[in-house]
C-alpha cells in the first residue's frame, strides 16, 4: 500500500479503514499488479466479504493514479490532446508538447499514451477479479445487496474504463473510414490476451455491462434512498457496514446510468441518451428530493470549484492541489503568481478571451472562478492559470469531500446531452434557463434554432469541463474538422491514437 493514502482524510482512506487496515495493507501490493499467478492469492483475497470491498477499493486507488483519472485523463494529456493549454516553445513538459501537436510516433507521447493504457487495463484486469470470484462465491456475502453493490460497482469500473479505451482509441463514432478493432478485456491480468472487437460489438459490450450494473444496483443500492449530502444512509447502516459510507463519490446506480447516457450518446444513440440523461435531471428520492441539482452557483460561491455537489461520480485524489501546483502554478486567491515556461500549461489572456466570447463575464462564475489572469513570468508579461484544483489548504474545512477530488459525471453534462439531442426548442430554452442560472449569467439570449444550439453546445463543454477530459472526445465524437487553438485541420489521423506498442506485454 502506497503510504500516502494514509496521509490524509477523504473516503479512499475511510474505506480502507472500514474493510481493516491490515488487510488493506496486504492486499494493495498484490491486487494492484495483478500478477498472473494470483491463483493462491485469489483464495486469500476474495474469501471474505471485506476481501471483496478490499479488492474494489483498489480499483477506484488504481482509476486515481496520475496516469488514469488522477491526472493524465483529466488535467493534462487528454487536454493537450484537445489542444486546451498552451505549452511554451521552452516547455520540458515533452509529451504535453508533442500531444499537443498530434505527434503520435514520438517516444514521449507513446510513453504517455501507453501508461494511461496500462493503468486502464490494470483497473479492468482487478474489476474482473472481482467480478469472477463473485460470481463464483455469492456465499461469501453476509447480504445480497452488498453483493449486489460490490458486483454493480465492478461492472461499472470495468464499463467506464474500456469506454475511455474506445473513445482514445478506437475510430470515428460516426461516419469513419477507418475501421478499428480494440480488447475489450473480461480476463483477470493484463498479461492474458483478451478478445479484439469491431466497433458496433465493442459498443455492445459496454451496454450489457452497464445494464448487469444498473440491474444489480437499482434495488441495493443506499443512494436510491437517501441524499447525497449524507455521507451514509443511517446510523444503523453505518455500524454495521462503513462501507457503504461515501455512495456520491462512487460508481452508485445515479453515476452508472449518467454513464449510460455519455455511452449512448458517444455510440450515436441519441434517442436513448436523451431519455437517460432527462430521467437523471428529474430524478427524485421517494421524499421528492432531486438525486442531483445544477450546483455551480452554490459551489462557486462556496469556493468548491470542482462542483461536488452535482457529481454523480467523484475520484479521490488527496494530493491534487500539489499536481495543480506543479502543472498550473499556485493560483490559490487569484493572487499575482509565477508563470514558468519550462513547466507550467497555461492559457494566454487572447485564449481566455475567446474561450469566453459572446458570454456575459461580467456575471460569470467560471470565468470569475476557474481562471487567474495575473501570472507573470520572469518578463512580467502576464498569463492565465487554472485554478479548478487550487485551493488554500489552512482556510478550508473537509478538504477530503470538496476539493480534493476529481470529477467524472456532473449533472452540468445530462444538461448538455438533452439540449444537444433534443428537437424541441422550447425545452432547450427551459434547460438553458436554469443551466446559465447555474452559472450566474443573467439576460441570456435564448436561441432562435437548433443550429445555434449546436455551435453553442460545442463551446459549452469546452468552458465546462476544462481540466476534466471531455473535450477531445467531444471533438471525435462531433467529427470536428477544426479544434480551436490547434492550427492544422483535425481528421481521423488526429483523433485515431494509436494502440500502445507495449499492450500485453510482460515487461510493462
């Protein structure tokens, strides 16, 4: 076990505690290198209930690790990949600068490529650990629903990643002429070859795993009952299974089917993102609570700049502020801060411009938020950092739960999807509404067509998930022929990323 996840608070740390320490201990070392003669290892494991919630808790440490969702999926390759920071001329940050530039076939950007590949497959190869023994040892759990959870959350790890493998990797959703074939993996090591699928059958298989998580999950799962805003559903549940605390940062039956609806959506199943993503924003308790609001205006305000509250699905990363830091300068208050061109991705003040153009700024909270456009390098002229990840460690409290984290699905993207897929202009202009409410824009323009709503829609999830790695994907997704900042037309060349030449290959 890595010893800084003992460092800090925040619900990693928490489930380990509540599956015992010294199982954790044991166990991270084995279950995360997935080794191939895990035979003996597999006994010891998954003989136990809290061997299972051991084993799963490893795969959400494994998806928070700098080369998946901890950093590379969200704040840097994936966006150099959309052509979202700025990286200096004297930059060394060289698989940024060469991902920027689609430079495919230069030893730092297959580097790059092939961790995020292999961190990937390593969560996959430990979801379908668990998937296999489950489903071979049922008897093993004190409860069915926390069967039921233990195994929804493993179909659902395993969905999310080989989605995110499909959208780096595979062809054009629509409208393509080269045709690609991945793995989809349902063995337990990434040393064992899995089968290659064509498109069409590789989307296939993400729908039935989504489905078995979302059948397993709709009668078990906490969050079908109670609020997001409590970290666990009662008392009682909590003495007995601490487990269970932190449904709203984790892959729970909300997140799985807003994961459905961005599947769809990105498989050119736009009738049935549509409805997925509209059930999610209407989405009720049995109280009559909303499962999820648009929460930017409360957030910003609160200077939660992650947008916690209207996360379906959130990753843990104790140590974020420090990877902000080091990629984005330290722009905690928006203070003056230091632009280094050797090391720091940043955004020139024109680029900030046109990432906000034709909006209101004057009432913005992202533009007012997310941005500081008093860096100075060493010749005083000035740049703009990011700051979703910054924050001042001595003026906050619970850092575990709403700054240190890393979102995955946000009810801001289920807006996005209905408004880009509906034909009704009635109900975009409602939705639009309430999202830009969300934002502080007040006497927003209304659009007169669907056109509109598309060029909209398209800088939309630019200025939303910024920092989040949604944004090449959306390009790939939409066959954009231009991504902005990027100075050459986009084709399948620039959204085709080759397989790593390293796949499977016992020397990784």
């Amino acid at each position: 076990m890595k010893k800084h996840i003992f460092k800090r608070g925040g619900w990693l740390f928490a489930l380990a505690l509540s599956v015992g320490s010294s199982a954790m201990l044991t166990s991270c070392n084995d279950w995360l290198d997935v080794r191939p003669d895990t035979e003996q290892k597999e006994d010891g494991q998954f003989g136990t209930e809290k061997g299972f919630q051991t084993a799963l808790t490893g795969c959400y440490i494994q998806m928070a690790s700098t080369s998946a969702y901890g950093m590379q999926l969200s704040m840097t390759s994936v966006e150099c990949l959309a052509n979202l920071w700025y990286v200096h001329p004297s930059s060394k940050r060289y698989a940024e600068r060469d991902l920027s530039n689609h430079n495919y076939t230069s030893d730092y950007s297959k580097s790059a490529m092939s961790s995020i590949y292999t961190a990937l497959f390593k969560t996959i190869a430990q979801a379908n650990l668990i998937i296999k023994n489950a489903e071979e040892n049922p008897g093993v759990f004190t409860e069915k629903r926390i069967y039921n959870i233990v195994l929804g959350e493993a179909y659902a790890i395993r969905a999310y990643c080989q989605l995110d493998i499909l959208r780096l990797f595979g062809q054009m959703p629509q409208n393509g002429s080269r045709q690609v074939k991945l793995p989809y993996s349902e063995t337990t090591s990434i040393y064992d070859m899995p089968a290659y699928y064509s498109f069409a059958d590789y989307a296939a298989k993400l729908k039935s795993d989504i489905t078995k998580a979302e059948q397993l999950l709709k009668d078990s799962d906490p969050a079908m009952q109670y609020p997001f805003n409590r970290t666990y559903a009662t008392n009682e549940v909590y003495e007995q299974h601490a487990f269970l605390q932190y449904r709203q940062m984790r892959l729970n039956y909300w997140a799985v089917r807003a994961l459905h609806a961005r599947m769809s959506l990105y498989v050119g199943d736009k009738q049935e993102a549509q409805s997925v993503a509209r059930e999610l924003i209407n989405a009720q308790l049995p109280d009559g609570t909303p499962v999820r609001r648009l929460s930017g205006q409360s957030d910003y305000k609160a200077g939660y700049l992650a947008c916690p509250n209207e996360c379906y699905f959130s990753i843990s990363k104790y140590d974020i502020q420090s990877i902000a830091a080091a990629y984005f300068s330290d722009n905690v208050e928006r203070i003056i801060g230091t632009y280094t061109p050797e090391t720091h991705l940043a955004l020139t003040n024109t680029m900030l411009d046109e990432l906000f153009e034709g909006e209101n700024i004057n009432s913005h909270n992202r533009y007012a938020n997310l941005w500081n456009p008093r860096l100075k390098d060493s010749s005083s002229a000035l740049w703009c950092g990011f700051m979703r990840y910054c924050y001042d460690e001595e003026k906050v409290t619970n850092p575990s739960v709403y700054y240190q984290i890393v979102p995955m699905l946000r009810t801001s993207e289920m807006y996005l999807i209905v408004m880009e897929t509906s034909t009704d202009l009635a109900e975009i202009n409602q939705l639009y509404r309430d999202y830009m409410i969300a934002h502080d824009v007040a006497n927003m323009t209304e659009f007169s067509s669907l056109a509109d709503v598309r060029t909209w829609i398209v800088n939309e999830y630019r200025r939303e998930f910024y920092g989040e790695g949604q944004m090449f994907f959306t390009y790939k997704r939409l066959g954009e022929t231009t991504i902005k900042w990027l100075k050459t037309p986009a084709d399948e060349n620039t959204y085709i990323i080759p397989l790593p030449e390293t796949e499977y290959d016992p020397g990784i």
